[in-house]
C-alpha cells in the first residue's frame, strides 16, 4: 500500500514538473503590455508645450478617439512614424495628442517644424515622470484610447502602415 | 558653549538617520523592480533611460508618503506583475507560492512512513 502511495506521488511529482516546464517555455518571455487593453487611464495630468496649462482628463474626455504619441526629436523611429501620424491627423474622430518625451524644447519645434506638425494638442514630459502613468517604457509608443479613456490598443515602437489601417478603421466605425 | 556641540552633533545624527533611512526604502523598492528594457537587471542595477524615470517616480512617491505597497500596485496597474520580481499572490501564481510547502509536507509525510515502516520491521 505504502509503496503504491509513494509510487504514485512520485508519477504526480513527474507530472507535474514536465506540465511545469511545458507551460513556462511556451509562454513568451518577452514584455508587452497587451493586459493593459481595456483598462482606463486615470489621474492624467500633462503639462502643455507651449504654456503651463495642465491637460487633464476632461480634456481627453472631449474626444471621440485620442491617440497619444509619445516622440522626441532625438528618436529615429519618430521620424519613420511621422508621415503616417500626418496621414491621421485627417481623420475626423480622431485628435492627436503628441507628448514630447525628455527632450529640449528648441529641437521639438525644429523637429515639428522641419517634419510638420501632425498634433491637435501637444504636451511636454521632461523628465519623462508623466509618462510612467501610461506605462510608456520607451518611444516611439502610442495609446489608442477612446472618449471613456479607455485604452483601445497600445503600439509599441513606431506606427507601421498596419497600425494605420486598424486605427482608421476603428475611428471610423 | 558644549551644550551648543551637544545639540549640534544629536541634529546632524538625526539627519544621517533618517536620510539612510530614506536610502534603505528607496533601494529595497528598486530592487524589487524589474528593468522592462534590460536582460536581467533590477531598476535599481540600471542606468538605461526607463531605469531612471522609474527611479525618479518611485523617489517621488516615497517623498508623498506612499507605501511601499501603494508603488508596486500603481507600477503594476501600469506595467503588469512582470515589472515586480516579488509578485503577490494570486490565482495564476497559487501553486508557486503554495508549492514549497506542499513538498515539505508531502517530504514530511513519506519520511514519516519510512520511518514508521523500518521500525515495524
């Protein structure tokens, strides 16, 4: 009986273990913040570029779909994004809110200058603190939220051409 | 004069206090704080870009009088459990919590009949 026991436990021990290993090494180790889709961004608090007024939530509220853009002129995916964020500017239901990340003011406006200006709002992080409520862990990254602000979709890296189809789609249904 | 000394030197240790106090906190936090961009490495071991915002938000926070439990639970809201090394437990992570006990009673309970079984014999 005792070595039916024992036999036993260690069969479920072996199971176990190889479920273990099954499980850990198909799961993707790689970061992403897919989780962070459906959940509502709260206590927004940006400081705008050109004054010291504070974008807040009501502010976002106003909007069918924001789309934050996280960009700084010393990042080279953020030109590779730039004409596609133009192209979205012209969406009806969609205001882009573009928050500059750590960087000097006067490289912005030659940034935004040399490349146009694809904003509806423009806010400024210069220690980059704002932006940890968004969960940005580097730029390019954009947040796709609709009027409820909750977030739609996040897009980590610069916009590609695919990102843009599904954006337009979404503001337009 | 020497009480002015006396007091001096009781204000200077009490400053050395509690701004090594303020160190320990900070550290213990960031220690426990996964770099999202870095391979293996706590925000406390980091100098990258994300390592250094996550230090200033954290030192922020603990200035406000948060908890050290109040920012892991605003970084998790923010980044998922992935960013806390130390992970609360919950129902996907019971049976990693749950499962060094398990085994030491279950050790316990076949040393226990092993032991039993020699003595009948």
């Amino acid at each position: 009986m005792q070595k039916k026991i024992i036999k036993s436990s260690i069969i479920l021990f072996i199971i176990f273990i190889i479920g273990v290993f099954f499980t850990g090494l198909n799961k993707s180790s790689i970061y992403d913040t897919k989780n962070l889709v459906g959940q509502k961004i709260t206590n927004i608090k940006l400081e705008r570029f050109n004054n010291n007024r504070i974008i807040t939530e009501e502010d976002l509220k106003k909007n069918d779909f924001t789309l934050i853009n996280f960009w700084a002129s010393w990042c080279a995916p953020c030109r590779v994004e730039h004409p596609i964020l133009l192209k979205l500017n012209k969406e009806k239901n969609l205001k882009l809110l573009g928050v500059n990340f750590k960087d000097k003011k006067n490289n912005a406006l030659k940034f935004l200058r040399d490349l146009g200006n694809p904003y509806d709002d423009l806010a400024r992080d210069e220690l980059g603190k704002y932006s940890i409520n968004f969960g940005i862990y580097g730029i390019p990254e954009s947040i796709l939220i609709n009027k409820d602000l909750v977030i739609i979709k996040k897009f980590i890296g610069p916009i590609s051409q695919n990102d843009y189809t599904y954006i337009k789609n979404t503001v337009r249904e | 004069m020497r009480l002015k000394t006396i007091i001096f030197f009781i204000i200077l240790n009490l400053n050395i206090a509690s701004a090594e106090n303020f160190t320990l906190d900070l550290n213990k936090v960031l220690k426990n704080l996964r770099c999202l961009v870095c391979q293996g490495q706590s925000v406390a071991d980091s100098n990258s870009e994300f390592a250094q915002t996550i230090k200033l938000v954290v030192k922020d926070q603990i200035k406000e009088g948060k908890s050290e439990k109040e920012i892991y639970n605003f970084l998790v809201e923010k980044y998922g459990e992935w960013i806390v090394y130390k992970p609360p437990l919950n129902k996907v992570n019971f049976v990693l919590w749950l499962f060094p006990y398990l085994v030491f009673v279950i050790g316990g309970v076949v040393i226990f009949l092993l032991l039993k079984k020699r003595n009948n014999h």
